[in-house]
C-alpha cells in the first residue's frame, strides 16, 4: 500500500515525533510511505536525535500560506493509495483540493476533539468542532485515540460511526535501564525519592500542586527530591511566565530550594527515558477544568518505564486502564494523599508498573500500525 502522510515531521513537536514512529512501524509492515511535510516555523527547531528513516519526505504546505499548488503537485505524483492527514493541517483548501483529486482516500487522525480551539502552536485558532464541521465533506474516515472522542464526533459533529476507528496513541518500548545506573548517568542523587514531572513547562502540567504539597510530603518523607524536566516556554510575560514568578517565590518562602530542581531543556526520546527510569514516582496532574479530548504524548512515553504513575481522572488519561495509573481527582488533598501512598506502598509500586507495562505492549507502535491499516482498507475498499 502507498501511504500519503501530511503532518509535521523532523521539528521538535508531539506529532512529529508520532509520525515518525507511526511510518517506522508501517515501513516495517511492507508499506511504501511518503511524508508531505509541513514547513519549518519560526521559531522550530530541527529534531537531530531520531534515526533517519528510509523514506521520501517534501516540505509543501503551512504557515501563513494556503498555497496549495506544491502539496497538489507532489501528491498527483506519488499518486497514493491513501492519504492520511494528521489534524495539525488545519488549512481548509488542502481537504478541499486533494478530495477533488484523490475522493475517497482521505483519513484524518484528529489528536484533539472538542477543543474550544486549536491546541497546537501556530495554526489556526478555531474550535475543533468548527474546523470538523468545515472539512468533513472531504473526509472519508476518522482515527481519534479514545472512546469519548468518538462519541463526541457523532453527537456533536454528526459523524457516521461506521467512519470512526478508535486507535491508541502508540507507545514506544523504554530501554532496560536500572534506577541506579539512570541516576549516575544523569548526575542525579543516590539515595532521594525522586518526583518526576516532564513536559513543556505550563499551567497544566501539575508543577504548582506539586510546589504546593511539598511541604507536608517532606514532613514524612525527609529524602523527597522533586524534578521537573522540559522546556521553559518563557517567551515574554505572559500567564506561564508570572506562573513560573509565582512557583520561585513559593519556593524560596517555603524554603524548598535543596529539595527541588528545574531542568530546562527538551530532551530525546533516549534521554527522558533515562529520566522516567530514574525517578521513584512519575506525575502527570491535569486540571479538572481542562475538559480537551486528545491523548498525552508524554503519558504514552512514560507508561512502559515501569515506574509507578500518579495521573488526575480527566479525560486526557481516559484511554489508560484505570489499573494502570492511580487516578485521582484533581485536588491538592488527593494529590499529597496520593504521593504518600504510592511512595510508602512497595507492592502498589510493583502492581502499578506490570499493569502499566501489560498496557504498553497493548499499545505498542507496531499494534497501532496494524489498527491504522485496518481503517485504510476499510476507507478504500
């Protein structure tokens, strides 16, 4: 089969970093797949770290231009048999002219549904809904990652069911690595209960809570030593920034400054894999009011370091078995209720990690492969 992929691909972002994979596991399944890329923004940087992989790429669609002539020009020379979109193409006319050229191939995975607007950097800023309801005349099918995505599509968006494949976001397998010999390579501390979180810095990331409990945790937990690995995102004096005011203040009344330590940089997928595997407990804290349907990037990276996973009950982490993260509601009382019981609970460490590794595999890059050819045949049959 020829797969057409449009995406982002080569720049440091989530769904670069999900096509890339995605094509390495359909490369692997006997597929031929071009990627037609979106072009480098201001600003991006180009992700050196992942192996090249043997496929042609051209850069023909993106930023302020809704120029479709070279997309255009460089499909109707490949001439695939599908064509998949990934939803961070949010340009109108690109649906609308490869429908006219290619109808009936065309399958969007959309990672955000229901979204008040676009969620990624740089595109169009309309509401998921909006954008569904503009394009869906030029859609043959749909991939979203969880069940409530779909039901959102078919109640809000009046999507056909039978036009809807619900696949998990893939995970990538983490390397067998000890705690001990993680810690030593990256220069981390022997003997501290490690609290990892890990991501772009910003509201919603659970930093703030987690600032917040330290205190009390510290009281029964004297060693607790808690890190947050990402990228600043600190551009100008914006909410994150008087976020980030706000959490250094707190740290210095607090006195938290020896027990807590930011690393600014984005990481390879190698290297924050060392980080996972050296903490004692990871936390992925969502607000409440955050009510977005798309899958956690980051999750899916962390789910198969056989570490336990602290995680709030939203709908981000809805694709996630229940037994497989301790989901709790998002409050600093369940929060620092929650750190004490995984920390001071062996055999919950020990149930958490099988059941998140068990999960892993079920979600594996090469079983997610297998879903996605499933929907292809099905749009093209």
């Amino acid at each position: 089969m020829k797969i057409a992929i449009i995406s982002s691909y080569g720049v440091y972002c989530g769904i670069a970093r999900y096509t890339y994979h995605l094509v390495e596991a359909l490369l692997k399944k006997g597929c031929e797949v071009m990627i037609f890329a979106r072009y480098k923004e201001k600003g991006e940087y180009y992700e050196k770290d992942l192996k090249k992989l043997p496929v042609r790429m051209v850069r023909c669609w993106g930023g302020d231009n809704d120029n479709t002539k070279k997309i255009k020009k460089e499909l109707l020379k490949y001439n695939p048999d599908i064509i998949h979109v990934q939803d961070i193409c949010r340009i109108e006319k690109v649906y609308k002219d490869i429908h006219k050229l290619f109808p009936g191939k065309i399958v969007i995975t959309l990672h955000s549904v229901g979204a008040p607007r676009a969620t990624f950097h740089k595109v169009k800023k309309i509401s998921d809904k909006t954008f569904v309801n503009r394009v869906k005349s030029y859609i043959n099918h749909y991939i979203v990652h969880n069940e409530l995505s779909k039901k959102y599509l078919i109640e809000k968006n009046k999507i056909d069911k039978e036009n809807i494949s619900v696949i998990d976001h893939g995970t990538l397998c983490c390397e067998k690595i000890s705690q001990k010999e993680a810690r030593k390579k990256l220069k981390l501390p022997k003997n501290k209960a490690i609290i990892l979180t890990y991501g772009f810095f910003g509201l919603k990331k659970g930093i703030q809570e987690v600032i917040s409990v330290l205190p009390n945790i510290s009281k029964k937990i004297p060693n607790i030593y808690y890190i947050h690995v990402g990228r600043k995102r600190l551009g100008g004096k914006d909410k994150h920034y008087q976020t980030y005011q706000e959490i250094k203040k707190e740290i210095q009344k607090k006195g938290l400054k020896n027990m807590v330590k930011f690393i600014w940089k984005y990481c390879s997928e190698k290297e924050a894999q060392l980080y996972y595997r050296a903490a004692d407990l990871i936390i992925i804290f969502y607000p409440k009011k955050d009510p977005l349907l798309h899958a956690s990037g980051v999750a899916h990276q962390i789910i198969s370091c056989q570490r336990p996973v602290i995680a709030s009950k939203v709908s981000t982490f809805s694709e996630f078995p229940e037994s497989s993260m301790y989901k709790i509601p998002h409050n600093l009382k369940s929060l620092e209720k929650a750190i004490l019981k995984v920390l001071g609970d062996k055999n919950l460490q020990k149930k958490l990690a099988e059941n998140a590794l068990r999960y892993s595999k079920a979600s594996s890059w090469k079983k997610t492969a297998e879903k996605h050819l499933i929907a292809f045949k099905k749009t093209i049959k």
